[in-house]
C-alpha cells in the first residue's frame, strides 16, 4: 500500500471490470458506412472520457463535412483493424 497508505485494510468487494476495444485498440471515427449523415464514435471504454472534449469536437467538424482537418484516417472502421 505504498500510493495509498490509509486504504490498508481488508478487501470488502471485488469485481471484474469489463470493457470493449477495437482489434487494434483505437477509436472508431467515421460515417456509417449504409447512412451517409450518420457518424460513429465509439471504443472508448475505460479512458475515453479523457477525449469527450476533443472527440465531440472532430465529430461535430464530421457533420460540417470538415472531418479533413483532424488527421483521423487511422480512426476509420475500414483500417485494416484486427
């Protein structure tokens, strides 16, 4: 208990924490492949929240048609994943 000295005491409650990636561990940024005004933001299990801001932002710019303008192209569900 080295980071935290006053929580050395016994274990009252232990659960599994289950989340989801993609294959490749990166966010999934793009349009829908079947909507054309439809956009997908998704594979931020676990820390995500870090990025609500800026994800928010670039998928905003997606729906202004500005999406080029973020470097994403990595992000894209048709990359190559898994």
């Amino acid at each position: 208990m080295a980071y935290c000295p006053e929580a050395n005491g016994p274990t009252r409650r232990m659960v599994a924490c289950m989340f989801t990636t993609s294959p490749d561990e990166h966010f999934i940024l793009d349009r829908h492949p079947a909507m054309d005004d439809a956009f997908i933001a998704a594979g931020f299990s676990g820390h995500g929240y870090k990025f609500c801001s800026v994800i928010g932002r670039i998928i905003a710019d997606f729906c202004l048609g500005e999406e080029g303008r973020w470097g994403v192209e990595g992000f894209g569900m048709g990359e190559g994943r898994g």
